[in-house]
C-alpha cells in the first residue's frame, strides 16, 4: 500500500527562507534511509506558494488568483510517496523522521485500485464496460 | 485512546529493523540460522518489554544489544554442543565489545547485501532460495511466504530450516562474492526477485490472476539490491524491468478479475509514477554500460510499450530489433516466441508462423500454454479459425491458472 506525506508549509517555507544545513543534512540522510529500505517511491519540497496560483472554478468560468496565499497552515511545502506493507510501517517511518518544534506531519494513505471495489464510481464502470467491449470487438477481428 | 495497536506497531518497527539486525547477526555468530534464532528470541523480549516501556528511541540498537547478549548466554550455557560452538564462545568473548550502532548502522551496506547472497546462495533450492530471501530480507512471516505462494505454512517452514541447515553444512561464507563470480552470483539474486515478481505478475497456479502484494514485495527488495550494488548495470535493469511491467498492473485484470492483454489495456489506468521511476532506472542501466544485459533488454522492450499513447503507435520494428539482441545475449525458445508475436505486429501473422512453428518440437515449450495461445493469435488473423480452435484449446489444458483457462476457452469458443 501507499502513502503520501504531506509536509505543511511555516513562515520560513513561504518567504522561500531555505532549511539550514543541519537540517539538510539530517533530511538527506532520512531520504537515504527511506530509498535504502525500498520504501520512497518520489518526493519533492514546494516553491513557496508566491510563486504558485488557484483557479477557481464556477459553470464554465475559471478565476486565476496569483500566489501567495494567506493560511499558511494550510498550505503544502512538501510531499513523499511511499510504499509500505502497512499503516503502522508507514507512521513507525514518519517517526524516525527529522522534525522538531511543534511540526505537524500527515501522512494519508493513496488509494489503490481494489480499495474501490464494487463501489468503483459510474464513471469509471462505464469506461471499464467501454474498454471491455472494445477488447471483445478486437479479440472478434483478431 | 491509543492511535494505534501498540502490538501491530511493534511488529513495524520489526519489519524494519530485522534484515540489518540479522544481517548484522550473522557477520558476529557467522551463522544465519543461528542469527535469526537470536534475531527472534530479540524481538520475542521487545515484545515482552516495549508495552509497558515504549519503544526506546534507537529500537534497532535495543535489538541488537539484546540479542548479542543472548548470544554470548547461549553458546557460554551450552559447553556440551559441538566444538564449532565451543569455538565460537572463545571467539565471542575475545572480541572487543561489540559497537551495536556501528553493526546497525553498516553505512554501505555490505553486511546486508552478504546476507541476500547467502539467502540465494546456488547451494539452495530455488525453492528455498525464494522463501528464505522473502523470509530474511523481505522480513515477511512464514505464514505470509506460505499465503503467497499457495503452499502450507509447515512446507515452508521445513523450507527454511532445511536451507539454513544446508548452509550451516557447506559454511557458506559471509561475504560478497569477488571477481568473476560476483556476476554469476548477482544474476543469481537477480533471478530470485524476478521469479517472486513474475509469480505476483501473471501467477502460475491459483485463482487469482496477478498478486499485487508479492510483485511489491519484489520490487521492494529489488530496489534495496540497487541501493546496495549502485554500480551494477543489471540490477537496475531489472529494477526497471519490474517497475514498468507493475505500472500496467491495475489495467492487466478486469472488474471479475479477468486478464486483460497488453494490447486490450486501459492504458490511462497504468501507473505513470512506476513507469516514471522505471525508465529513470533503464537510463541508469544504460548509462552504467548495461544496454545490451538480459534485464536491460526487456526492460526496453517494456519501455517502447510505456512510451506508446495507444496500442497503435507502439513501435513494433524497434521491439523486434531487442528481442533479436535479447536472444543473441540470452538465447532462449520463450524470447524467440516472444519475437515471433513481434515480427507478427510489425511485419504481420503469415512472417510470424514459421518462426512459431520452428518452435513445435522444442521439449522446454513442451507443456508452455503461450506457445499454442500465440500460434492460435496468429491463425486466427490469417482466418484458419479451426486450426486456432484447436490450438486455444491445448492452451487451456495447459495452463494452471484458472483465469487464463477461462479466457483461453473463449478464445477457443469465439473460433467459430
């Protein structure tokens, strides 16, 4: 199963004020960790949101509000995906991690084709009978 | 109320920290039984201790300085054992004290990677090689090696107590193999992750189709040997290999749990993150002066279907040319029928059915259900519906997968 972490963004993160080097360094040394033990599928560290945007989205009306944006709680600086063979592998993970100072880390597990089951959406049934189809008619001209 | 099962998270913490604890183990008792013995009475003691204490900050240090203890005990309270165990005491007790972060923290590696060329030493059984590697370095229980592989769980742990003792007999040595051999015995490794993989890919035997869970198991395992041997360019091919065919997982069974072919494939629904991951894994196979190994190639091969938007714009002719590189460096009938769908695609069926038919006599396809399956593709394109009928037919008595049977006899059936 996977999981993805979601780093929240502070202060430093969103004035684009870098880590320092003790910070970096004990981060690189965790990545090593996770990459060494086959667990870390991608990760990557966010911009601050000034450089980023929001589009709002009304009937066919899109409103592009430039970056920064106020709830820096809110805001994602960060993110791994890992892979693990459970919940509790992926917070004794999150646990080793280097934060400190009140730092709150989610960690959400990523959906994985079986988790929808029967209750797979309309959607996403009707393209499956689609291409189910689709794949009768090409095995039929075969 | 507790976020989560102390129990459950006690085992996590195991499922991390056994392959370093056991690897570090067996380089100080130079025996794997003995270390995963030691290994486990360790963990049996957290288990006692860790509820009431909290998992101490360094668990993997906790481990290990209980289980060198338990060590020493064992072979000093056991004079009437063999002398090799005698031996073994005086050695222990001669040695400094042993640096338990320094034996954890094993910063390139080397003892974990002696332990995975033990666990697939050529001494052992594919068999046991298979179930001691999930077992020592997977960290997977011998109930889970056992539900993975549809055999009962004492089969599998008489397996793995067979193989240590087989090991113990030979004094497999504790070391990473040197020179010349060291490619033999890493293409040896090699081979045990790729048949766990293809076990969980399309399964030999049972109802299920594909198992996702031991193709991760594999994949994870083999990205810890890539880790491990960085500058070997095979490992990484088959890293890549393995990361490109598992993107195409969730589009391979239908809802019911049918296979769904390459070429039928939803191909929105392959995973872009593995094929992402696996082409920056072929690059470095290449980049390492690997392009022409038996995993590189396959995984190119896999890699021409990853970069094809639909099944039409697959590029046939380059697929054509690997699979005539991959039987020149690793001759076998299965890459020439594999070839033979190729040139079929890219030239079309009447040039492919004399390559197929080249293969009817050969003994190691003998009982191989894809040799009748793709002489029957081939017929059925060239309108020999009945002789297809009979060849889909022979493909279902053949295989031991339920799912591919089914979908063999509607092949069969659709041969009107």
């Amino acid at each position: 199963m996977r999981f993805m972490v979601l780093v929240k963004a502070d202060k430093n993160s969103e004035a684009g004020i870098l880590p320092n080097q003790k910070i970096l360094s004990d981060m690189g040394k965790y990545n090593e960790e996770l990459i060494k033990a086959g667990v870390m599928l991608a990760g990557e560290g966010l911009q601050p949101s000034s450089k980023g945007a929001r589009v709002r989205f009304d009937g066919s009306k899109r409103t592009v509000t430039d970056g920064p944006f106020a709830e820096t709680k809110e805001l994602v600086a960060g993110f791994w995906i890992w892979q693990v063979k459970s919940r509790e592998e992926a917070i004794e993970w999150l646990k080793r991690a280097p934060f400190d100072g009140g730092t709150e880390i989610e960690l959400r597990q990523v959906f994985e084709m079986e988790d929808f089951g029967p209750a797979l959406t309309p959607e996403l049934r009707a393209q499956e009978e689609r291409h189910r189809e689709q794949a009768e008619q090409n095995a039929a001209k075969r | 109320m507790t976020a989560t099962d102390p129990h459950r998270a006690i085992e996590a913490v195991f499922r991390i920290e056994s392959p370093k604890l056991i690897a570090g183990l067996t380089r100080y008792v130079r025996d794997v039984g003995l270390a995963e013995d030691l290994a486990q009475d360790a963990m049996v003691a957290a288990l006692e201790r860790w509820p009431e204490t909290g998992v101490p900050e360094k668990p993997g240090a906790w481990l290990m300085a209980t289980a060198k203890r338990r060590a020493i005990d064992v072979v000093r309270r056991a004079p009437m054992l063999e002398r090799k165990h005698a031996e073994l005491a005086r050695e222990l007790e001669a040695r400094e004290a042993p640096d338990f972060d320094e034996a954890l923290d094993d910063p390139v590696g080397d003892d974990l990677l002696r332990l995975m060329f033990i666990a697939c030493h050529p001494v052992l059984t594919t068999d046991a090689r298979v179930a001691l590697t999930l077992r020592l370095i997977g960290s997977l229980t011998t109930a889970e090696i056992a539900r993975a592989f549809l055999v009962p769980e004492a089969t599998v742990a008489q397996r793995i107590v067979r193989a240590k003792k087989t090991l113990a007999d030979a004094g497999v040595p504790f070391e990473v193999p040197r020179g010349d051999e060291l490619a033999s015995r890493l293409a040896g490794v090699a081979e045990v992750i790729y048949l766990v993989f293809n076990e969980g890919y399309s399964a030999t035997a049972g109802e299920d189709w594909v198992r996702p869970g031991l193709c991760e198991d594999a994949m994870r395992l083999g990205r810890v040997l890539a880790e491990l041997a960085p500058g070997e360019s095979e490992v990484h091919g088959l890293v890549a290999l393995m990361e490109i065919q598992a993107s195409r997982l969730r589009a391979r069974t239908g809802p019911s749990g049918e296979p769904i072919l390459l070429l039928d494939q939803n191909r929105m629904l392959w995973d872009r993150l593995l094929i992402a991951r696996g082409l920056t894994a072929l690059a470095r196979a290449e980049s390492l002066g690997g392009a022409r190994g038996p995993y590189a190639l396959q995984a190119a091969i896999a890699a021409c279907h990853a970069r094809a938007l639909t099944g039409d714009a697959t590029d046939w002719a380059r697929i054509v040319t690997l699979y005539e590189e991959l039987g020149r460096v690793a001759p076998s009938p299965v890459v020439e029928l594999n070839r033979a769908v190729a040139v079929s695609m890219a030239s079309g069926p009447a040039a492919a059915l004399p390559l197929v038919d080249a293969l009817a006599n050969e003994p190691s396809l003998r009982a191989y259900h894809h040799l009748p399956s793709v002489r029957g593709d081939l017929l059925v394109k060239l309108g020999r519906a009945r002789e297809a009928r009979r060849e889909f037919e022979r493909a279902a008595s053949l295989t031991r997968n339920e799912r591919e049977r089914h979908l063999l006899l509607e092949r069969a059936q659709q041969c009107a």
